[in-house]
C-alpha cells in the first residue's frame, strides 16, 4: 500500500514554502503570500498566473475575486457554459494553457465531455457565440449591432441579456488573460510548474490508484489510459522526469486524439484530476476561421470604421453602468480591477503608463481627446512598443515568439506590471466595444 | 408683480427639432428665447419661437473644425447676454462672444487643463468670473480680462465631473467627484477646500444648489441616487435621499417651486423625471419624449416651472410643457398586502374603495365567528395647496389572527408529516394518505386519494387481484368503504334539490358522454355552493389562509362535491354506483364516526366498478380530470395535497401538467414547509421532485463553518488557510492534502483524514496515523 512513501513528501507546504520564498520581500509582501497560499490551498494549485501577479498583491487580490466571481459565483450561465465560453475564448489565442485548464475545470464541474472533442460538438447556443468571440478576439472595433441582435433573437438557442453580458464579460477576461499568459511566458512551459494533487478530495485519485479503488473507472483500454494511470502512480517523482516522460508521450497524444477522447467520456471526472497536466487539448478544435485575426485598425479607417471617442462611451460614465444594471456587481469588480492597475506604483512616470495604455486602446481604435499621441512616439522606446503590440494583439505563442521581442525591462515586476497594463486595457476596450453594441441594440 | 409678466411673456408648446448631430449639453440665455446646443459635432443657437426652434447661429466654423469645437459643456451668461462659455473634450476652454462682427466668435482659448474639461460655470453675479472643472483633477478660476487662469484649485483626488457656483453665497463653489466625494472651495482660497464629504458610491456626476434655500445642495450619482445636502450647519446632512431608475446624468431645480427638481440619466433609461424629494419614490412628472439618452436639460427661464428644454443623443431638442408631462401617479396603484409574523395581515387600499366594502367586511365578521378583529388605521396627510401631487390617502386595515391560529394549521403539519410519498407500491401510498386525511378529519382529500389508487393502479390485475385482495384482507375494501362513507355522507348532507339536479345532470351526461361540459356544469354548481355560503367578503380577503381550516370544518358539504363527482365521472358507464349512493345516506348517515361498515355495499361497488373501467380505460384516461383536480387544490391553496399527488403519482402525470406550474406548486409547498420548520419534510420533497429548478434547491446554502485544527479559531473566511495561524487547516494526517470531502476523526486524539485514508490506514495499524501514539479505532 503506498499510502505514504518517502516520495510523498509534503507538496503542499513545500509549495507553501516556494510561495514564501518567492514573494516574501518585506512585510508588505506577506499579503501576497497569504493571498498565494489561499489560492493554492483553494484549488490544490497555485498557477503561474497568480504567482506572476503576486508582485503586485493589491492588484492581485482584485484580480482573483473578479475571476473568482464570473466563473463560480452568481450568474445567470451555467457553470459548465462558463467554462466552455473561457475555452473557447482562450482557444482563439491557442493558448494552450488556459484551455486545458478550463477543460479540466469544464469537467469538474459537470460538463459533458463530448462537448470538448470540438466546437461542433457543442451546443448550438455556445456555437453561436463564436462569431462575437472571433471578433471581440480580434478585431472587436466590428462588434455591431446585428451581432447582438442575432444573438438575441427570440428562438429556441437564443440568449438572454443576462446571459449575453456574463458572457461576453467571460470573453473580454479570458481574452486579455491570454494576453498576461503571453506576455509572461506562462503558456509555453506549462507542463514545468510543479503540482499537488487538488481538487476534491485531493490526493484521491492517487490513493485510488494505487488502491485499486479505479474500478469506478472503466477497465483501462488503451495504451494512454495505462499511461495515464502510470503517472498516477509516480506522479511525485521528479519533476524533470515527469517532463520527459511528457515529450516522450507527446507524438503518442497527438495520434490517438481520437481514441483519447473517447476513453475521456468513458472516464469519472472524478478520476481526472491528475490529467489536468495532460490536458493539451488542442485549442484549434474550437476554433473556427483561423485566418481571422488582427488587422492594424488605422488601415481600416477608411472604411468607415469610426473610432471610439472615449469622451463619447466611456467605461466611467457608460460601460459601467449597463455592465452593472444587467450583471449585477460585475461593475464593481471590475471598476476595482481598472482602479487598482491605475493605482499601481510605476516606477516611471506617470505619463508612461499613460502613454501605454491609450497606446493599446490606439491600437484598438479607441481615442482620447485630450491626449497627444506624439507622446506614444516619445515615451515609448520602439521595442517596448513591439512588445505591448505583440503581447496585446497577436498572444498566440503558436505564431508569434516571444523570444525576439527585444524589450527587456530592468526588474521582473516591471515586466509584469506591463503586462497587467495590456491586460487591463485590453480588456476595457473590449468590454467597451461590445457594451456600446448592447447600449445601441437596447436604444434601436 | 416682475415674475408675473415674464411668465405670461413665455408661450409655447411641447416641441421639437432635429439637430445635425447628438447633443452633449444646452444651456439658455437670461431672457428665455435662445437656447445654445453643443456636442462633439455641433454647436448652434437657436431661437425659440411660440410654434418651433429657428436656428440662429452656427458657431461651428471652418473647413475642418479642431477639436476645440467638439464640447463636453456649454454654458450662456446669464448677465452678459453675449457671452458663452464652453468646455471641450481636449482640454481646452472657450469663450465666445456673440457680438463680435466676423463670423468666428470664438474669443478666449484657455489650454491649461491636461485632460477632458467636465464642466464650465459662470459666476451668477460676477461678469468676468468663470470656473472650469477638468478629468486631471483640478478646477480653474479664469477672469476673461486677463490670458490665463487666476487661481487653481487642487481637488488632492480623482477627476472633477461638476462644478457650480453657489446662488447666494458669492465666495463659494462645489465640486463633485468622480470618487464620490463633494467639495465645498472658497474662491479665495486655492490651498484648501473648505469641507469635503462623501456624497455618494462611485461617481458624482452632477450636483445644482438650490435657487432660494442657501445651503441647498442636489447631488446625483452613478450609484442612481440624488441626495439633497443641506450645508447651513456644522455638519453636512443628507436630508433628502431620492431613488431613481439609472445613473443621474443631470439634475436641476425646478424654478418656484421648492421640493422639486429634474433629473437626467446617463445610460438606459431615456426619460426625464420631475422629482418631488419629499416624495421619493415615485416621479411627480415625466418626460418620455426622447430616443435615446437626455443628455442636458434646463429650465426655460429662471422663475418659470412650467417649460423644459432637453438635448438628447437622439440628435433631437425637445421643449417640453409641464401640462403635457406624464404623471406616474396616476397610473400607480396604491395598494398594498403584507402579511405579519403571526399570520396577521395588513391590507392597504385607496380610500374610496375601501369605503364601499366596509359593509361588507362587517358581514364578513359574522360569517367567521370568533374569527378576525379589525383595526382600520387611517392615514391622512395634510393637503398642500402648492403641492400638486395627487392626493392618495389609503386606509389600512389589519386583520390579526387568532392567537391559536397555528392549531389552525395544525392538519397541515400533521398531514406533511404523514403523508407517505415514497417508498412502497402507489396504492399502498394512497391508501396510507387517504387513511391520514381521513384521521385527519379531511374527507375530501381522503377520498381524493382513494380515486387516485382506483384510476391508476395497475391494469393488469385488476378485477381478479382486487377481489382476491378483498377475499384475503379487509384492508383494502376498507379504505374503499371510506370513501363509500364519504360520499355517502356528503350525499346526505346535501339538500335534496341538489342531489336530483347533479344525478340529473349526471343522467343526461351520461347519454351525451360528453365529459368537459359535465365537468363544468357540476363545479358550477359546487361553486355557487360555495359562494351561498361564505359570502362576498370571502373574495376580498382570499388571501387569509388562517380562516381556511375553520371553512373546512363548517362547510363540510360543498367541497365533497368535488371527489363525488370525479367518482362519477370515472365510471361514467355504471348506473349500480349510482344507485347505490341514492341508499347509502341511510345507512352511514346514522353512523357518522364508526369506521366499520357493512362490506357487501363496498364490495359491491368497488367490483363493479373496477371490472367496468379496467379493461376499456387506460390509465392515460383520468389524466384530464386528475390535472384539473390538481389544479382545483393549487388553487384553493392547499399545494400541500396537489404536490403530494403529483408526486405519489409521479411520471403517471407529470408530462400532463405545465413545468412552470408544477415549480410554482413545488416552491410554494416547500416554502410552507420551511415555515413551519418542518425541514425534514421539505428536503423530501425537493428530493422527490423532478424539476430541474426545484432539486437543485437542495444544493444551496450547504456551508459549513469550521474552527482551524491548529488555533481552534473559527476559519473566518472561505478557503483552506487559516487566517490566524496562517496553517492548512484540516489537514489529512495519512496524506497531509486538506480534505475537502468527507473528514473523519477520532474522538480520543482528535487526528483524522480523509474517510478512505484512515479505514486504509486503520486496517494496517492501530495507531493513530498521525503518530500520536493514540490508538485509534474505526468501526
């Protein structure tokens, strides 16, 4: 009986510990370790994401509520849906990482699993929602009228209101977080973080294996269940094994796709927990027309595509209002994510951040009145710009690398702190967009 | 005297013209006939004139206008009538005079803000004085004498969204903020402001001071309150609070008129509303006359309440006339049912009609004796002669229950807790039910269940297996000769008219098989049974559960119409049944509580009629008249019965009856339930139900609060550290993973784990996993 081995060392306060070492600068720090240490024993894992946030703890804290609200907490879609629509927003950015943890998460919560074998697979309410999502991923400066009135039109898959803001808040978020996984170079070493055994009840599945208690699960079929069932087993060795065990397997994954799905919907959920690493599903399955993807806005000004004069619609006097009238406190939330990210201590000046931010939103065809953009010219080194635009614009580490990008910050926060700005501002000018297309469908 | 011949100089009408593009704010001159429009494409003047807008002035000059021109706020002078003032989305500030010959009238350009200049306001006395309020913070006090600003005034916080001059104190100005607070400045003083409080939550968009009471100040918010502030004591007060629908964009006093002012919202709602704040919860007038978002609004002329002017994003300028606004009040409906603690009900209605009913409700004491006592309360409120509000005066009255009106309820709970809804075979069900219902001194449901088991159980066996039943055991016969008793005792109640007409009726139906005609004819007459006996009143006060039960016990007879019928609607082809009730008062009339009755007319109805129907009708058969008895029960307020039905009958006729009834029948029995605390049955029932909405009921609220293993604190908030000791709490001691699902531990050393954990454990060792050194047992 392996119950406890010597290999079953204490993940979880070592992880703890790791967490402290990492944050624990000063005493200012400590709330960010305490915050680390909530999420990690919250779900059993700490992901790169909040680790990477947690130089900036206040923000942070923001952060995680916000999530913590639009995918658990009161809403009018199901839980499942929520999950499915973060897959599918994330897998417009192939961003692998966020996928496969929305899939495990998808399941957990008692989602079909059918639905992940593709787009198609789901129902057709979700299929709807992707032409909304190809644009607001993209080119959210076309989100229309039309689009929200298709979405909306009494029939048996139509949205409600409700439904529809959730949702495209959900798409907004998962969005730009592709953005922050990017830029922090979160998706391309996922299978690297080390992990404990979460979720419900945690370290079951291993005991279970090596209990013999899977004979909930179906008798193992092929060679990727016995794979899968191996790293149960051994999961706690060491890291950089379990790695090249991956790579290994990699070639294997990717043929029998197929066959693997289908032993997935065979699987308990239950009994899943420890494939959250496999999860590499791959995100062009939920994806339709991958050509469409960013395109400068300044070259399609001609086309009468209007800017958005924030002086016309802005978050403040606008977005947050209708986001709040009809997804209740959602406003607050992200009122309080927009503020504490202005908040934060820049180490430049401030018109730096300022400098950034309209320079994203510019880049999004969202312009202030009463900014100069010859400031972007003059603040922002050209590889900084480089930077924002790769990491704002084209997150998807399939097509763009990162590595080349020339900008290298002084500090790791900085670089973080750059990073939340593109996030943040991203996602204002998504939410802007698709709320003035709700504000112009409600007045029409 | 002065007021008098300005007002009769303004005439007009509700009117209104298209402007070329939407509208970000107006403002008028002193003399009440021009209006000034400004926006992001457009800034023009016109003339108001009796029967439409003229336009004026396009002071949007040049090929390709800067974007000093695109204006977030406009206001006119109102001492020098030459003079405007406008705020521009880039920063910049400009003043213009109309007097000037060429055709560009702008005169003054101040660029000292860095961002977005919210607002511009004139001193009301002062001819050269002009205050701007900026999105970077600051406010500046400009005298158009001189090329830039004489004073800047550092709000210390977020971007200003108003400012405004006081009326009657020349020194001083507010500021509204976009984090919520308002500022109180002393012109003469830029270091500092003279107080400061926090108006509302989020953004304060606007804020106007009154006209005449000095420390008047409206503020309205994004948090879709207006508050009105009084500034003359030491401390700020809120003295008036007013809720409105969205975000206040704008708000105005109206001139003359002390207690009201317009407000505008900013996103949603595109009406226009006059407030009167003592009244705050209704409008007194609105203004529904836009498209789109009212963007600026403003009274005609300072002493008139009577005309509006409104610019909208619609791309419209509305004049609006106070006769023709709507007014809410008239369409709201002033009346009001609340039920108290104890079952007490309060009822709140418009005077005139509760004057005519009083009669009524008199005659209502009689038909409950011993029933209610009534407390009508009568609120008047002093009529204002200025206040045109319509006058609602409502009368209340409380009706308090009796003090043992929970032994009223008494069969509720009874029956909720013993009622059988799963578990064994159906008949089995209904009869336990209908045993007790009837133990419970409610025939009409005993015998409702005792159809329900003749209609649906099993085909296959049943004339042969109901008579081998009846030979091996009384039980079952028994039950059927309850409600033989039942019927018959109904039958002997009523008066003989009755019965001949529905046997009558029954006759011809009979020939006619026509079903829903005859269903509709007898509960007619069941109805107009009811309504002999309880009176009008009964209508009124429908909602006073209380008094049901006493109901039920009196008037026994008409409700017994209701299963009698079914039982004659079920065997539409059996003259013997009939026959057989015409004798059976003789014989249970005489024996109202002896439960023993003579088997062989039982017997002989139950044979006959189960031997009639089994073969020739399904099941499926009775789902319209079950549906209809259901619905019957829901509505006569006793869910309890329809929700037990459906549920012993399950899939039987769930697909006959509307989801969203049945969820409604569902939560109003469950809510029933919990209110009578009896939690037990409730969660059975919402175990038991099928609707999707109601099962999941079960999975709310399943919090549970726990102290930390290590400090012995309660965990304060949700998550798995302790805030206190900064530990994992509950961890497991076999694999040392908090536990999330089932936790088990021993009683003597306190360590535990997750269940399977320490059964593993526990089966290889006798010590505690945690090495404690405690032997642990698990059994």
């Amino acid at each position: 009986m392996i119950i406890c081995t010597k290999n079953m060392d204490y993940r979880l306060g070592s992880q703890c510990q790791f967490v402290q070492n990492q944050v624990i600068v000063n005493s200012e720090k400590e709330r960010a370790s305490l915050l680390c240490m909530k999420a990690l024993a919250n779900r059993g894992r700490l992901d790169k994401v909040s680790q990477q946030m947690a130089s900036h703890p206040q923000y942070l804290e923001s952060f995680l509520r916000t999530q913590h609200y639009i995918l658990y907490m009161d809403g009018p879609l199901p839980l499942p849906y929520r999950h499915y629509i973060a897959i599918m927003a994330a897998a417009r950015h192939h961003c692998r990482y966020l996928v496969s943890l929305h899939s495990a998460q998808f399941l957990r919560v008692g989602g079909d699993p059918l639905w992940l074998q593709g787009l198609e697979a789901a129902p057709a309410r979700l299929r709807h929602l992707d032409h909304i999502n190809k644009v607001l991923a993209h080119q959210p400066w076309l989100t229309a009228r039309s689009h929200i009135q298709a979405l909306l039109k009494t029939g048996e898959q139509c949205w409600s209101l409700a439904e529809l803001v959730q949702a495209v808040v959900l798409l907004a978020h998962c969005h730009s977080l592709c953005s922050f996984v990017f830029g922090s170079g979160s998706d391309s070493d996922i299978t690297t973080t080390p992990r404990v055994h979460h979720g419900t009840p945690p370290g079951c599945c291993l005991c279970d294996a090596a209990n013999g208690n899977t004979a909930l699960s179906p008798p193992s079929s092929g060679p990727m269940e016995k794979m899968l069932r191996r790293r149960s087993l051994d999961s706690s060795c060491d890291v950089g094994c379990l790695r090249e065990q991956i790579h290994k397997s990699q070639d294997e994954i990717k043929e029998r796709k197929g066959d693997r799905l289908h032993s997935q919907t065979l699987l308990h959920s239950d009994v899943e927990e420890e494939e959250e690493a496999m999860f590499s599903t791959d995100p062009s399955r939920f994806v339709t027309d991958p050509e469409f993807g960013y395109q400068e806005f300044a070259r399609r000004e001609e086309d009468h595509f209007q800017v958005l004069r924030v002086q016309d619609y802005s978050w403040e006097d606008h977005g947050f209002s209708l986001v709040n009238r009809l997804y209740s406190d959602i406003g607050h939330l992200l009122d309080e994510r927009f503020r504490n990210v202005a908040s934060l201590p820049f180490p430049h000046s401030p018109d730096l951040k300022r400098a950034i931010w309209n320079y994203i939103h510019c880049i999004y065809g969202i312009r202030y009145d009463d900014y100069d953009y010859g400031e972007v010219n003059r603040l922002l080194e050209r590889g900084l710009k480089l930077y924002i635009k790769a990491v704002a614009c084209y997150p998807d580490s399939s097509k763009t690398p990162l590595c080349p990008l020339s900008w290298t910050p002084v500090k790791a926060s900085e670089k973080v702190h750059v990073n939340l700005l593109v996030m943040e501002a991203r996602l204002q000018a998504e939410l802007l967009y698709a709320l003035r297309a709700i504000t112009q469908y409600m007045i029409a | 005297m002065e007021k008098m011949t300005r007002v009769s100089t303004i005439n007009g009408r509700t009117m209104f013209c298209h402007l070329d593009a939407p509208a970000n704010a107006i403002s008028v001159c002193r003399d009440a006939t021009q209006v000034v429009v400004a926006g992001r494409n457009i800034f023009k003047i016109y003339g108001l004139e009796e029967d439409g807008f003229v336009e004026r002035l396009n002071l949007r000059v040049g090929r390709k206008p800067s974007l000093n021109f695109s204006c977030a706020d406009v206001m006119w002078h109102q001492m020098e009538e030459n003079l405007l003032a406008t705020a521009a989305t880039n920063g910049a500030v400009v003043t213009w005079n109309l007097s000037r010959p060429c055709r560009n009238k702008q005169e003054q350009l101040f660029t000292e803000h860095k961002r977005t200049v919210n607002k511009v306001c004139f001193h009301p006395t002062e001819v050269n004085m002009l205050l701007s309020g900026s999105q970077d913070g600051f406010m500046k006090c400009f005298d158009l004498r001189k090329k830039e600003s004489v004073s800047t005034f550092s709000g210390q916080s977020e971007s200003v969204r108003d400012v405004q001059f006081s009326m009657k104190d020349y020194f001083t100005f507010a500021a509204s903020f976009e984090n919520g607070n308002v500022q109180l400045w002393d012109i003469r003083r830029p270091d500092r402001y003279e107080r400061m409080f926090t108006a509302h939550t989020g953004p304060v968009f606007c804020c106007d001071w009154h006209p005449e009471d000095r420390g008047w100040l409206a503020t309205g918010g994004r948090d879709k309150m207006v508050k009105v502030w009084d500034m003359s004591t030491n401390r700020v007060k809120e003295i008036y609070c007013v809720q409105t629908f969205a975000s206040v964009a704008r708000v105005k006093w109206r001139p003359e008129r002390r207690y009201h002012l317009a407000t505008c919202s900013m996103m949603v709602d595109h009406n226009i509303y006059v407030w009167d704040v003592r009244r705050p919860f209704i409008p007194f007038a609105t203004f529904e006359e836009h498209k789109d978002v009212t963007t600026g609004i403003v009274w005609r002329h300072q002493h008139d309440p009577y005309f509006l002017l409104s610019g909208s994003k619609d791309s419209t300028l509305y004049q609006h006339m106070f006769k023709d606004a709507s007014r809410p009040v008239d369409r709201a409906n002033p009346e009001g049912l609340c039920f108290g603690l104890f079952g007490d009900l309060a009822f709140a209605a418009k005077e005139s009609l509760m004057s005519a009913p009083a009669s009524a409700g008199d005659v209502g004491r009689k038909t409950y004796p011993g029933g209610d006592r009534r407390y009508p309360i009568f609120f008047f409120k002093k009529p204002d002669v200025t206040e045109q509000f319509a006058q609602v005066s409502s009368a209340l009255s409380v009706f308090e229950s009796e003090a043992d009106s929970s032994a009223g309820m008494d069969w509720f709970i009874n029956t909720a807790q013993s009622y059988l809804l799963s578990g064994k075979p159906f008949a089995e069900l209904c009869e336990h039910n209908a045993h007790v219902a009837k133990s419970l001194n409610r025939p009409q449901e005993s015998t409702t269940w005792t159809m329900l088991r003749i209609m649906f159980s099993e085909p296959a066996n049943p004339s042969l297996s109901t008579n081998h039943n009846l030979n091996k055991s009384g039980n079952l016969p028994l039950v059927n000769s309850f409600s033989m008793k039942e019927m018959s005792g109904a039958l002997n109640e009523r008066n003989k008219e009755n019965r001949q007409d529905n046997i009558h009726s029954l006759e011809t139906n009979l020939n006619n098989n026509d079903e829903n005609e005859e269903t509709e004819g007898s509960e007619g007459q069941a109805e107009y049974l009811f309504v002999d006996d309880e009176l009008d009143d009964d209508e009124l006060y429908s909602m006073e559960h209380d008094n049901q039960p006493a109901e039920e016990s009196e008037y026994l007879l008409p409700q017994e119409a209701f299963p009698l019928r079914h039982e004659i609607m079920d065997h539409p082809s059996a003259p013997e049944p009939l026959q057989e009730k015409q004798e059976s008062p003789h014989v249970s009339g005489s024996e109202a509580e002896s439960m023993c009755l003579t088997p062989m007319e039982s017997f002989s109805l139950i044979s006959v009629s189960q031997q009639l129907f089994s073969p020739h009708l399904p099941p499926k058969f009775f789902c319209p008249i079950v549906k209809e008895m259901l619905c019957y029960y829901a509505e006569q307020g006793d869910v309890q019965m329809a929700v037990s039905v459906l549920i012993v009958l399950g899939d039987r006729i769930r697909k006959e009856i509307d989801e969203l009834m049945q969820e409604h029948w569902y939560m109003s029995y469950i809510d029933l339930l919990q209110r009578f605390e009896l939690w037990n049955v409730s969660n059975e029932v919402i175990k038991l139900s099928t609707c999707g909405a109601i099962m999941c009921l079960n999975q709310a609220s399943t919090t549970l609060h726990i102290n930390c293993s290590n400090c012995k604190r309660p965990m304060s908030n949700k998550g798995w550290i302790c805030d206190r000791c900064h530990q994992c709490a509950s961890v497991c001691a076999v694999c040392h993973h908090v536990v999330k699902g089932l936790f088990v531990w021993c009683q003597g050393c306190s360590h535990g784990g997750h269940l399977e954990h320490v059964m593993e454990w526990l089966k290889q060792s006798k010590h505690c996993p945690a090495g404690c050194g405690h032997l642990c047992e698990y059994t």
